[in-house]
C-alpha cells in the first residue's frame, strides 16, 4: 500500500504553509489506513473462510453455512474431441451475450475453437420487472442473433451461463436460489432457470433451441482454460460480481450421491460474511454500500471486492475527505454526492494515470470538481486503497479454496492452475499482481498458474454444451483422473450418502484407454469419417469398406452396425463401443452354464465350501482374499449353498438392492 507522505516531493508549490498540508497529508493518511489489512488479518479471513466451505460441502451445516458449496454435476473436463456447432447465452449482469461457437479439429493442439458473438444490454425494467418480461426480452435477443447469423433453421445445443445462485437438480435444471447483481425479476426465485428459459423460446415460436446445460460462469470459465491447460481445475470470476468454483473430492460433497471421482463445485462465496465472518473486517463505507443496496444483509463479501461496489466505495471515502475539509476544500459538487456517480471504471482510469494527473483531473471535471494536484494525488490513493482491499480479500478467498484443495487430497504440494476472467481482473492495471501476490503468500505449499480467459464464460457453457449433447449416457463420475469430463445423471437423495459406503457409477470410457491408444482411436475415427463432419453415417461405412475392396456390404448390415451406437456415432460413442467389448460382462446364460458342471441336479444352488476349494485349488487358483470379495455379493443360505442363478443375475444386472 502506497504511503501518502511519499507524494510530498512530487507536489509543487501549494498554498499555505507546508505543515498545513504535512498534517492534510497524515489525516488522509490515518483515514485510509483502515483499508490496510496485514499478513494475519488475511490469514484470519483465509481460515474463516475454509471453515464456511467445509460447512456448506456437509449435509448438516449445508442450510446455515454462508458459503453454499453448490453442485454443479459438472465432472471433470472436456477431453477435446468434441466438435460441431453450439451456442451460448451469457446472463451474468446489466448486459448478456449470445454466442455461436464452432469447435472443431486442428492437427498441433487437437481442437480449436472459433466464436462469433452479440452483447445486448437488459434496462432496469427487465432486471427488476417480472421473469416472464426478462425471458421474453432475452429469446428476442437470441432471435435477433440468429436472424443476423442466419441459422434460425438449425436447431443447436445451447449452453447457458447463468452468474447466480443455483440449486442444481441436473446439468440442464436449476433452481434459483435469489438475485444478485441487482436483479429482483419477480417469479424467477424457487423456479427452474432453464424451464423460465425454454418457456420464453417456446412463446415466440419462430426458432428451437435445445438447451442442453445451465453453469456458472465461474464452471464456464474453468472449463473454457481448461482446453488451454489441463491442469486448471479453478475458475473465478472478478467483474460485476466475485465468485469461485473448483474441482472438489466427491466423497466431500453430501448433498449428491457418490464417492469417487470429483465434481466441480461452485462457491458462491459472494455470501461469505453474511453470518457475520467479516464484521471486523466490514468498514463505515461497506455498511453504507450495503444499506443503500438492492439485498442488504446479503453478498458482504463480495460488496468488499467486485467492481459493482468498489466505485461506490471510492465516492463514499472521497465525500468523508471533503466533510472533513481534507479534500476539494471542503465542498463537493452535487455530481460527486450522487450515489453511483463514481463508476468503477473511474478507479481503473484514476489508477492508471501517467503521473501528470491530466486523466484524474478530466474524470473529476466530468463530476462538476475542479480539483487541486494534491486533490488528484489523493483521489489516486484513496482509488489505491479500495482496489488493494478488493484484491486482498478476494487473494485470502481463493487461498483458501487451494489450501482446502490440497488438504483433501491428502497432497503435500498441489500443482494447479486458476482460470480467471471478469472486468476488475482484467482491465484494472494493478489489481492482477496484487491478487497473485497475497494467493501466493498464504499458500505456500502450492505451484498456482493463473490463466486469464478470453471470452470464458460463453465459449465454456458451449463447451459444456458440447460435451454433453454429444454425451448423453455418460453418467456418475468414476475415476478421480480430473482429464476427463461427465454430466453427472445419479440420484440425488443426499440422504443416502450417509448410509452407505461405495455407490455404484458408470465408468468413464477415457479412463480405460491409455493417452496413446486413444490417440490410435481417433486416427482410426479418422479414417472412418469420411467426410470429416466428426461422425460416422452409414455412407461413411460404405466408402470405408470401398477402400478395403468390400463393395457388397447391404445397407441393412451398415445400419445394424450404426445401431450398436443407439444415436450418432462421434468420436466418444466409437471409442465406447470398443470399451464396451473390451470391459463386457458375459450373457447370463453363458455365466449360468459355467455352473452347470457344479450343480448336475439342477437344484440352482452350489456348496459354498465345495466351490471356494475348487476356487483356490484349480486353474488361476484365488486366493482366500480373492474368494471373500468373489463371495461379498453372493447370495448364500443359512446352510452353506450359493444361490448361483441369483449371483449371476446381480453379476449382469447389478444389485437391485443396493439401488432401491
């Protein structure tokens, strides 16, 4: 943090004596030291803060925790082999964005990804009226980019980014928690997001769009730097807004089922100190700000950092400087006194003055000030001081997602990458170092790479979008290996989890296949798909076979063969399929006949005893640990028989049981 007493030799001559002004400068001085929060104080907000996270992620502290932890079914990340056509619609503030993506392949990274995009303003009537109002405007908008784009007539998977907070009930359902940001559109809260969405698509009639994912823009985000570093398992948003999301341990997350793999959660850590975790920490100003607010009493953490309040918070630290006649000799013009009249944008230009104070001085002027140069100096300090505060807090914040990050893992060091985008991170000339900074100072056990994201939050929702149109079987995550991306589809009786152990899951097809094999799948897909369109129809299986020399294939085998995919076959669906025949489970009748030669009355049962000798003794032999875990699901009788017909029912339908 700067001191003001430093800028007593770059002044130039003023009036009075230079004690009045050596005494100005102390005061002002004083006033802003309550902005500067050390090394503990950070750490304080750092435990604080993991502390709420941990009680959001459990069941019984979820509903009071001020950090909710939410589930997105996001799991893992894209592996780069989707292509095609997508959409994306970006609602997050005052103005959203349509976008179309087009993903496709290129031959050094594997993937590259084009974007073509329309931000739209939303008037204050829209943002504060009914949904309906809101949702109509926004599918008028989305008409009029697809008129402009002219692809009205397709209809494409839509991923839509939603910078809110979310109850998730799948990947393309949510339920809104409350506003924030401004928004108070009645009728939305309680209601599936996605549902007010399709609704408003569904009155104008002139276009389908299907609607495939609804994430936060932090998911977006993560997921879009993703395909720029496979090592980024963090987003975080620092705009209008503040937020975080990062890739969490399932065996943590007890409001969804499942233990193993990871699914990202989102923070919206923007309500930190809502239970009173920042009250010594909250100054004059950010009390104010709050009051005057839209949600008082809610979003305290985020109304210290995000670029909707910091502008704010300058006027109100400048408008205490002018009532304690240390500033604009006392008097401020009727512009500086209007609320919101300092926009955050100020702070920014004000902070990146050259130093002959000419931009400080025009930005005043446009609020009715003439202004002194040591007025200028002052303001620049007091700009200083708010956007060091934000960026402070908000590098405590994220310490302390990494430092709970690697505590979960049970890592000692954690190598890890942040995706970041949002206005004050990006276009603030300072605010970037002093974020790093502090995040590196209280995680000192970690390697952090931060990754600035070009148009995140709408390239990701289409990569999401893209992932999981292309992926509809895909279900819970299996695998902890975090290269790979899944919608997770399972129950969500939260209640469960804490019944029992181990859920069942579907496994991931890429964790089967080692990174060179996969790469041997897709030069085969290659060679299949003919027209290289990214999938494979059944005229792409007759010109294949043409080049094999097999000219009398019939159309019905070529679609028998397109039918073993039960949809188009892309790249995830071929390589599944060979999965499949690799990793598949016997018919049962052929299970059953295996057991024939043990039971030759037909009876359907085998001795228990008998067949664990047999086991141990014959051909691979097992070992009696191998034969405890063979017989844990087997269904055996009070004296000692294995009901073999039931055994091989669970072995290739699963445990019914164990669902119910």
């Amino acid at each position: 943090m700067p001191c003001i007493s430093s800028h007593l030799d770059q002044m130039v001559k003023l009036p009075g004596s230079y004690s009045d002004v050596a005494e100005k400068i102390c005061t002002v001085e004083q006033i802003l030291s309550e902005f500067r929060l050390n090394k503990e104080e950070l750490e304080e907000v750092m435990k604080r803060m993991q502390y709420e996270m941990i009680r959001g992620l459990r069941l019984e502290t979820h509903e009071e925790a001020s950090v909710k932890m939410l589930p997105t079914y996001v799991c893992s990340t894209p592996e780069g082999s989707e292509v095609g056509d997508f959409l994306a619609l970006d609602l997050g503030g005052t103005n959203f964005r349509v976008m179309l993506v087009k993903v496709g392949e290129d031959e050094e990274r594997g993937f590259k990804v084009e974007t073509k995009n329309q931000m739209y303003s939303i008037s204050e009537d829209a943002m504060t009226g009914t949904a309906e109002m809101l949702f109509d405007y926004i599918a008028e908008c989305m008409s009029d980019f697809l008129d402009k784009h002219h692809i009205k007539h397709k209809k494409l998977p839509l991923g839509f980014t939603f910078s809110f907070p979310v109850r998730h009930e799948d990947l393309d359902k949510g339920i809104l928690l409350n506003w924030t940001k401004g928004f108070k559109a009645s009728g939305a809260e309680g209601n599936n997001v996605v549902g007010l969405l399709r609704d408003a698509i569904k009155r104008r009639g002139d276009f389908e769009m299907d609607v495939v994912a609804m994430v936060n823009d932090t998911v977006a985000t993560m997921v879009s730097c993703y395909y720029e570093d496979r090592s980024c398992e963090v987003g975080m948003i620092v705009g209008t807004g503040c937020n975080a999301c990062y890739m969490e341990e399932m065996r943590t997350v007890e409001l969804v089922e499942g233990e193993e793999g990871r699914m990202c959660v989102n923070t919206e850590w923007g309500a930190f100190g809502d239970n009173g975790e920042l009250e010594e920490f909250r100054l004059e100003y950010d009390r104010v700000v709050d009051e005057a607010s839209i949600n008082p009493g809610r979003q305290l953490y985020e109304k210290v950092i995000s670029g909707k309040y910091m502008g704010e918070l300058v006027r109100l630290v400048l408008m205490k400087l002018v009532n304690e006649d240390l500033l604009f000799n006392g008097e401020a013009s009727e512009q500086l006194m209007t609320r919101g009249s300092f926009e955050t944008c100020f702070v920014s230009q004000v902070e990146s003055d050259s130093g002959d104070r000419k931009q400080i001085y025009n930005i005043l002027s446009s609020l009715g000030v003439l202004p002194s140069e040591l007025d200028c100096d002052i303001v620049r300090l007091v700009c200083e001081s708010v956007s060091t505060r934000s960026a402070h807090m908000c590098g405590a914040g994220l310490a302390g997602v990494i430092n709970l990050m690697r505590e979960q893992r049970g890592q000692d060091t954690l190598k890890i990458t942040v995706g970041v985008d949002g206005s004050v991170y990006k276009l603030h000339p300072y605010f970037r170092d002093r974020f790093h900074q502090v995040v590196r100072e209280l995680t000192p056990h970690s390697d952090i790479t931060f990754l600035q994201s070009d148009e995140g939050s709408g390239r990701g929702a289409a990569l999401i979008s893209a992932v999981a149109s292309l992926c509809p079987y895909l279900c819970s995550p299996a695998q902890s290996n975090p290269a790979y991306f899944t919608s997770y589809q399972a129950s969500k009786k939260a209640s469960n989890k804490r019944q029992r152990g181990n859920q069942k899951s579907c496994s991931n097809v890429f964790s089967m296949f080692e990174q060179s094999q996969i790469q041997e799948f897709k030069e085969a897909f290659g060679c299949i798909d003919q027209d290289r369109d990214g999938v494979i129809k059944k005229q792409d299986l007759k010109e294949t076979y043409a080049q094999l020399g097999k000219l009398n294939v019939t159309d019905e085998e070529l679609e028998e063969m397109l039918n073993e995919g039960k949809g188009p076959i892309n790249f995830t669906v071929f390589l599944t399929l060979f999965g499949e025949k690799l990793n598949g489970t016997d018919p049962e009748d052929t299970i059953l006949s295996a057991f024939k030669p043990f039971d030759p009355n037909g009876t359907g049962f085998v001795n228990k005893d008998e067949f664990k000798r047999l086991l141990m003794n014959q051909a691979d032999k097992f070992t009696a640990e191998e034969v405890e875990q063979a017989f844990a699901l087997a269904p055996i009788d009070p004296i000692g028989n294995i009901d073999y017909k039931q055994l091989c029912y669970i072995i290739t339908h699963g445990d019914e049981k164990e669902e119910s």
